[in-house]
C-alpha cells in the first residue's frame, strides 16, 4: 500500500471520527490544515459535511468552511463548494444555507460559466434560492455576464424563439449593471416580436377559418344554382291538359279521356264531383302499366301519369330558390372580402415583425 494511500485513509479516519463524536473542525482548523497544504483532507472535509443527517453539526460544518474560504479564497475548496452547489448531490436545504453566506461574502464565483447558466435555467423547484443567485452573480463585472450571455441570446433571436429569449433577458436584467442600455430596448423589441407573432397566429388561423367558410359557400352556391336549374327544367315541362273526366279510380286519382287516349291524372288541389270536359295545369310524371277490364278486352296498356300542377305554389319555390342563390352569393362575396381585408392585416403584421425583428439586435 502506498504511502499516498495511506494518508488518504487516515485523512478520511479521523474525519470520520471527528464527524461521528459530535466535534466538528473549526475555521481555524481548517486554516490549519491548508496552511500545512492540506487541502485533499479539506476538501474530503468539504464532502463528508455535505452528507451528515445531523442538521446541527451540518450547520456548524457550513458555518467552517463558509468562514474558512471568506478568510483564505482557497480555490481548490471553492471550486468544490461550487461544483455540490450546482450538482445534485446534495439537498436544497444545504445548498441554501451554503449559498446564502456565500452571496452575502466577498468570494467572488469561480466556475462563473456553471453558475450563470444554472441560474438561467434554474429548476422549478430551486426558485427559492434564485436571489441567491442573483446576488452571487452579481458579483462578475458586466462585461464577463454579457459575453455569456450575447451567445446565448443572439442563438434564441436566430431561431426566432423570442419567448425563451424574453425569459432570460429578465433574468439577465436582474444581474446586469446596465451598462448595455441597450439590453433594455432589445427586452423591448423581443417583447413586441412575441405580441406581433401571437397577433399573426391568430390571423393565419382566421385566414384559414375564412378559407373554409368560402370553399363552403362556394359549394352551398353551387347546390342552389343546381336546384333553380332543376325547378325550371322540372317547370317548363308544365301544360294545359284539357280533357274529359271520366271516372275516378281512387284517392286523388282519375281516369280521363284526352283525344280519345287514356291517361291517369293526380289531382290534389281540385276535386271532381261528375264527369264532363275541363282544363288543369300539369306534369307528366311517368307511364303506368293498367290492364283493362274484361268487357273491355281485359288488354294491359300503358297509361301516362299526369299529376296536377300548383302554380302557386311552383313560382313559390322558383322565387325560394332565387332568394337562396342571391343570399348564397352575397355569402360568397363577404367571406372574399373579409379573406382580402385578413391578407392585408397579415402582410402588414409581417412588416411590423420584419422591422421590430431587425431591431432585436445585441
């Protein structure tokens, strides 16, 4: 066993030792021991404190180390303190008291990278020490801060993703000094980007809702003009029937002599009480199959179906349908407007975008 080894583990022993009967080494202790070039024991010092279940001898081990760096700026040590600040090793009650004495001292942060991208994505469920950070970090000149963060920022402002910006410029805005003015008017510019980008969503779905209900008119359009079409072919085949009532063969129905041939009328409008000649408005519907009676030879002929027509109620329709093509029209003609006046409010929100975009500069 080497003689390094050896010391390693009797380092770590009398820690162990220290840690377990309750005493806990002092600032002055370890001053002691980094005076004498001991850091490796300080350091396993360092972690063995972070572990220890007992909350007193914790803090008073905190308090050590806390006050020994204050006194001596061991890098070494610090870098340590640091790297369990910012790892998840160690829970958020320790990293609190840690991190509190730290910000309120005159250590000034070493790994100032770590530290300042920890705080701008800080978990959620670390916000509580997030002044802690701002106080600590506010220790770093100006000029350190933003070559961290102009990198990061002008990457957000690239790929256009202005809220994730936005966030960590109010971040930022915590511990900067300001001496970027600047740094204000870009907050402000991202800020209108992110308003002018909900505002050009927000159209483009109402552009496509507008697209929709025209393709809709357009096809309610379509569909009246078929129906008026087929109205007036069904209404041009309308004409006077005059002919002599012969009987009647059921409900609505009569048999009735035109010319000397036998056709079939359905009347619903007028009825017939005896037989003789008149004059009706109607349709032809169809042939109809109708087998005579015996004394009339008992043959099968086909009859034509005529069906009495309400003019009336025809020119009602044609002026229903009229009324649906004219309204379905004025419909279409809307939507179109509308669609025209929506495409002109998006290219003009695209321009706002372009010109508070090309203001979003570092």
């Amino acid at each position: 066993m080497s003689a390094r080894f050896q010391h390693g583990l009797t380092c770590l022993g009398i820690i162990a030792i220290a840690t377990s009967i309750g005493c806990q080494p002092s600032k002055e202790t370890l001053c002691k021991w980094y005076n004498k070039g001991q850091e490796g024991k300080i350091i396993a010092f360092v972690e063995e404190s972070f572990k220890q279940t007992d909350k007193e001898d914790q803090a008073k081990a905190i308090d050590a180390i806390t006050a020994f760096l204050i006194e001596t700026k061991a890098q070494n040590v610090q870098i340590q303190v640091e790297k369990s600040i910012l790892s998840n090793n160690i829970t958020l009650d320790v990293k609190k008291q840690l991190f509190g004495k730290l910000s309120e001292s005159s250590i000034v942060p070493k790994d100032v990278d770590g530290f300042f991208f920890y705080y701008l994505n800080l978990p959620e469920a670390e916000q509580s020490i997030n002044p802690m950070f701002e106080k600590y970090l506010s220790k770093i000149s100006e000029p350190t801060l933003y070559n961290l963060f102009s990198p990061l920022c002008a990457s957000y402002l690239k790929d256009m993703t202005f809220k994730e910006c936005l966030s960590k410029l109010e971040k930022y805005k915590q511990i900067g000094k300001q001496e970027h003015d600047h740094i204000n008017d870009l907050f402000e510019s991202v800020k209108k980007c992110i308003k002018i980008q909900d505002v050009r969503s927000y159209l483009k779905v109402q552009f496509d809702d507008i697209n929709k209900t025209i393709e809709k008119k357009r096809t309610d359009l379509k569909e009246n003009e078929s129906n008026y079409a087929e109205l007036k072919i069904s209404q041009s085949k309308t004409f006077h029937l005059h002919g002599f009532m012969v009987s009647k063969t059921g409900d609505f129905q009569y048999e009735v002599d035109v010319d000397g041939q036998r056709v079939l009328l359905w009347a619903f409008k007028t009825q017939f009480q005896t037989k003789g000649y008149f004059s009706l408005p109607v349709r032809k519907m169809m042939d109809l199959p109708v087998t005579l009676k015996e004394q009339y030879g008992g043959f099968t002929q086909n009859w034509p179906v005529l069906v009495e027509v309400d003019q009336e109620k025809d020119q009602d329709s044609l002026n229903e349908s009229v009324g649906k093509i004219t309204t379905s029209k004025k419909e279409l003609s809307e939507a179109q407007n509308e669609l025209t006046k929506c495409n002109s409010e998006i290219k003009k929100v695209e321009n706002d975008f372009k010109i508070a975009y090309e203001a979003c500069k570092l």
